[in-house]
C-alpha cells in the first residue's frame, strides 16, 4: 500500500468520474423513483430539486417524503429536521474515515468532498485508497459525476411522474439497496466483524414491528455501535 502524501490532479478526477459508472445504474433507478413519487406527492419543481440537491440522501428524501405535509407546523418540521439528522448521521462516520485523505486538501475542496459524500461513492473511493491509490482528485471526481446523475435522474422522474403511478410496484426502491449490498462484498471481512451489522438489521425489525414511526432507525443505529463495541 502506498504511503505517500495525498494529491490532487485533474487525471484523478477523470479517473474518479471512470470509476462511478458502474453506480449509475442504482443511482439513476432511485433518483427517478424519488422523482416520481415527488411529484405525486404534489411538491412543486422547485421544492423537489431543493430536496434532492441540498439534502442528497436517497433514504433520507423518500423518509421525507412521507411525513411531507401541505400545511407545515412547528411539530412536522420537528420531526422532518430530526429524522433526516437521524438518518444522515452515518455521514459523520463516513467523514470521519475521509480524514487521512482530506487533511492537507484546501478547506473549500474538502468542504465540497463532504457535502458530496454518498454511500456509493465512499464504497468506491475507500476501494481506490485502500489499494493504495492517494489522489484525492480521484474522490471528487467520483462524488461530482454521481450528484450530476443524481439530479439529472430525479428531473427525469420529476416529469415522468404520471407516467409511472406506483414506483414501488415495479421495485425502483429496491435497486440502490441491492447495489449497496454488492459493493460491501469486497469490504467483507469475515462473520465476526459483521455481527454488528446483524444486530443493527434485527433490532430495526423489531422496534419497526412494535413501535410507530421511525425510532427503529435510531435504535438500529444505536444496537449496532454497541454491539461492536462490546465485541471488541
């Protein structure tokens, strides 16, 4: 593994953007069925594309989506606020990792690195450094052409709306999960690092099955951290 100093270049960038192609596919399924139900839930163009380029988080658009409300009270914004916060608090991990890449970048370019960080992109980029590659034109590249997707395809499913009345009978929800269970296979580890990861998954499940609304996201969340620190 290379140990020398991170770099940027603009031969990074191109290669980074390369590289993300084969995200497209889940991003560009999961930004139309955002799109879609989007425009369903009767949000103008302006709020959709807000939504879709300010907070960029698949999960944390369609969990807003359905508490989204016509008539906003202190209550629901509330609610939206802490469980998009909830939901992307993951980012702060995913950040944190980013450390070692982004300590000699420029604060506005690393600014920009963080603000167009994904899951995707990460699984990708971490795949590049871990190989022993060090240009962080590479990370940007990769994060920048994957948020162009991102808002292309959600405009495309924005006016394509009518056209597909219910998104999730034809599983487009389904498409960026099942992507990112392909990209954690080279991440795999062994089962003893994964045990965290099942006891987030199955403590989810349950509090999903006995308690409403979205606290099975924090106690999910919560369990796993937990879990992995008692094993360790």
């Amino acid at each position: 593994m290379s140990t020398s100093r991170p770099f940027f270049s603009l031969a990074g960038l191109r290669h980074g953007a390369r590289s993300a192609v084969p995200a497209f596919p889940g991003f560009i399924m999961f930004a139309l069925a955002f799109g879609t139900a989007a425009a369903q839930k009767g949000l103008s163009f302006g709020e959709a594309m807000g939504l879709t380029g300010l907070v960029y988080a698949g999960a944390s658009q369609m969990v807003a989506l359905e508490i989204w409300q016509q008539v906003w009270s202190p209550a629901t914004i509330l609610t939206i606020v802490t469980v998009t916060a909830i939901v992307n608090s993951r980012m702060i991990l995913l950040g944190a990792t980013l450390q070692p890449w982004l300590r000699y970048e420029p604060k506005p370019r690393a600014a920009l690195n963080l603000f167009l960080l994904t899951e995707a992109g990460w699984l990708i980029s971490t795949r590049y450094y871990n190989e022993g590659g060090r240009d962080v034109g590479f990370l940007l590249g990769c994060a920048a052409i994957l948020y162009v997707v991102w808002l292309l395809a959600t405009l495309a499913g924005y006016f394509a709306g009518a056209l597909v009345p219910e998104p999730r009978r034809f599983g487009l929800d389904l498409v960026m999960p099942i992507f990112f269970g392909i990209m954690l296979v080279p991440l795999w580890k062994g089962a003893k690092p994964a045990l965290p990861w099942l006891v987030a998954g199955l403590v989810s499940l349950a509090v999903h099955a006995l308690v409403p609304g979205y606290l099975f996201i924090a106690a999910g969340a919560l369990a796993g951290v937990i879990a992995g620190m008692l094993i360790e």
